[in-house]
C-alpha cells in the first residue's frame, strides 16, 4: 500500500508529466495559495528534475485579499499593477506553462462587500485579457489542480474530527486524481482514452440542439456548425499534449451564443471568488439570461451575470456521466474543479475557441459571428443529477438519445 508521501509524490509527478507535461528546457508559471506550500515545493522538485528552466512560483494569500477588498479605496481596486501585467506577459513571450495550486475555501472572502469584489475581478480581468487568451485558446499548456487542507477538509466534513475529516480529504482527493494507482501515469492514459473515444462519437453526430430534461431543469441548446467535443487530454499551439484540469470526467464544447432557450437550476453549490451561490435558478431567451432568483449571495451572481456584454451567455456546456466516481463519493466539495466533475455543467462567460472550428485563428468578432461567446469572465457551475435525461438532434434531422437517468447511453 502507497503511503500518503509516495501518493503525493505520484500526484506531482502526474501534474508535471500529464498535466502540464512540461517540456526539457521550458518556464513553469504556478499560482499557489500559501497552505499549499509543502505539495507546491514537491512539484516544483519534480519540475527541475525532468528539466524545468525555471519555476516562478505566485504566492496567493486569502487573508491578503481579504485586507486589500476590505481596507483598499475603490478607485485602487479598479487598477490591475502594470508590472504584475508585464510578468505574465513575459512568461507568454517565452512559452512557458502555467498551473494553478489551489486549497478551495468557499469562506475565504465570505463578507466581502460584493460591489468590491466585481470591481477588483472585472480590473484584473481587463487587464490580463491577452494571458487569458493564452489559455482559452490553448496556446499555452495549462492544468488547474487542488489539494486538501485543514480549512477544506472541515468545511466539507464539518462533523468529523479535523485530522479524521482532512485524512478522509485525502484519500477521496488523490484517488479522484489516481494517485493511489501504483501505475499513475497508465491508469491516465487509459482514462484519457475513455474520454476522447466519448468525444468522438459526438463529435461524428454533428448534433444541432440538445435538450435537456428533469425536475431541475428544461432548456434547449443550439451548437454551431462547426461545434467540436473536446475531453480527456488536448494539444497546445505547439502540438504538446496536456490536461488542463486533473481531476477531469467531463466531455465539452460550446452552446451556440443565441441559441440557449429554457430554464435551469442549480444542482450544486457554486464557488465564486471565495463565496458560495447557492439555490439558483436562470432563464434564458435567445442565449441570455433575460431573468433570475437566488437565495444566496444574489448581489455576487447578478454582479457576475452582469460583468460584460458576454457574460449574460453560456461559454461551455461539459457533460459528466451521474457515476462518475467523484459523484460517486457523495461528497459536495465546494470546489468548482471538483464539482464540476460529479455533474453535467454549464459555464457563464467565455468559450474555449478551440471547440469551435479554427477558432484559436478568429478574431473575438469572427468567433461570435461563428456562434461562440466573448466575455471577460468563464465560471462553471453545475445542473447534473440522476434523473437528467439529453436527447440530441442533428444537423441531418435525426434524433439521438445522449444521457438517460444521468448516464451516457451512447
């Protein structure tokens, strides 16, 4: 049996290698949260070992931010610092790969004047608008990942003792990733396999609209002609393999910018910057979100809702088998990586360009006139369960059964 050191030690190797799969020579660019440091300092060795040219490490404090969105005057947040801009800019120039580090902690802004935190998110996001294409469009290699702490571990266990609820973390978490698996990188590449063979055979479909049907939600979904499936592992503009999230269940592509039509709640929390929106429900017209409700936190979601022109649309539309074995865990993590991948999810905000046919070569305006969505923002958030079912028709008018009672049937 691994100890917990050895499925660390797998986990890093597999962000590296899998994730990321840096190349001999290249930069590595992590954002790490502070509680992260141990696990952090573990993949930046393994980074150096198989040939890192350098590792930046970004460290993020939450009791920080909390100090600058409590304590900073408004105009101060409106303004993104120039050489912060310039840094990863730089790091685009040259290359290099980026991973995020997380520990999620849905309190971490809990508080926090909503208006403040749209105006510090809507800064940042405006001024790193150039990174971001980096990423939506895979021009970089990039991989999103998290890792447990006594401050998660008691949020999504707040019965168990704090040392019995983080061992309990662990162990679901480096599972979920298959860092319990002796053969690690194998057990991916089977995986991954799984994933593109799914993609395939929607992709072959060349499906128009899906419809989505349960208690929970009623909504029709266009796709643009030239929609493609995306899932497991994908290339960056250099034709390097990477994943850009581990763990990673889901199959996605992007709904047609005007073509969503319905309604839908959630059917899990959505962690937005640091607080939970919870008990939601959205109705769109023609691709928008023309009317809402919210229990919790509605100021933060109409504030995200309301963050650009784009940001009233979906960018991405993932679908997640109900026995995924995150899922399967029973566990709500209040982390949108995990979630995301225990349930069918919608994003708000911007597409991915490369779901849509050359749309890494388009220009924003070519990318709308092509069916995709532009916006500053792209925030998950989950409508899966085990009554949904997906019907799908094509472009040749054929209609094709996708998900019953929450499972794939294709």
């Amino acid at each position: 049996m691994l100890s917990l050191n050895d499925k660390l030690i797998n986990y890093a190797k597999l962000i590296v290698n899998n994730g990321i799969n840096l190349q001999d020579g290249q930069t590595l660019y992590i954002n790490s949260t502070i509680e992260c440091e141990d696990f952090t300092s573990i993949v930046v060795e393994e980074a150096y070992k198989i040939g890192a040219k350098y590792v930046h490490v970004n460290w993020i404090s939450n009791k920080c931010k909390r100090a600058r969105y409590i304590y900073s005057k408004k105009e101060y947040l409106e303004e993104y610092p120039k050489f912060l801009v310039d840094c990863i800019n730089g790091a685009d120039e040259i290359n290099a790969a980026y991973l995020s580090i997380t520990v999620p902690n849905p309190d971490a802004l809990k508080g926090i004047d909503s208006e403040r935190l749209s105006i510090e998110s809507k800064a940042s996001n405006l001024a790193l608008k150039k990174h971001s294409k980096f990423i939506l469009n895979s021009i970089a290699s990039w991989c999103v990942v998290n890792v447990p702490s006594p401050t998660w571990a008691s949020k999504v266990f707040p019965n168990l003792p704090i040392d019995e609820a983080l061992n309990k973390l662990y162990d679901i978490v480096l599972s979920a990733v298959r860092a319990d698996n002796d053969n690690a990188v194998e057990a991916w590449k089977i995986h991954t396999n799984t994933l593109l063979n799914r993609t395939t055979k929607l992709n072959n479909l060349k499906i128009k609209t899906m419809y989505y049907k349960s208690p929970t939600i009623d909504l029709s979904v266009d796709l643009p002609e030239g929609a493609i499936w995306q899932g497991g592992s994908e290339k960056n503009a250099q034709g390097i393999e990477f994943i850009a999230n581990i763990p990673t269940e889901e199959i996605f592509t992007t709904p047609y910018r005007t073509g969503v039509n319905g309604w839908l709640k959630n059917t899990k929390p959505f962690n937005y910057r640091g607080s939970l929106i919870e008990n939601f429900t959205l109705h769109f017209k023609d691709g928008k979100v023309v009317d809402f409700t919210c229990e919790d936190n509605y100021d933060l979601l109409k504030r995200l809702i309301e963050t650009d022109e784009g940001s009233s649309y979906l960018g991405e539309i993932a679908l997640v088998p109900n026995s995924s074995p995150i899922n399967q865990s029973g566990v709500i993590f209040n982390s949108t990586l995990f979630d995301e991948n225990a349930s069918c999810h919608f994003a708000f905000g911007s597409c991915y360009a490369t779901t849509i046919k050359n749309g890494e070569n388009m220009t924003d305006e070519e990318l709308k006139n092509a069916g995709g969505n532009v916006s500053l923002v792209h925030e998950d958030f989950m409508v899966g369960s085990e009554d949904l079912n997906i019907t799908a028709e094509t472009f040749e008018g054929k209609i094709v059964e996708i998900f019953k009672d929450g499972e794939f049937v294709i």
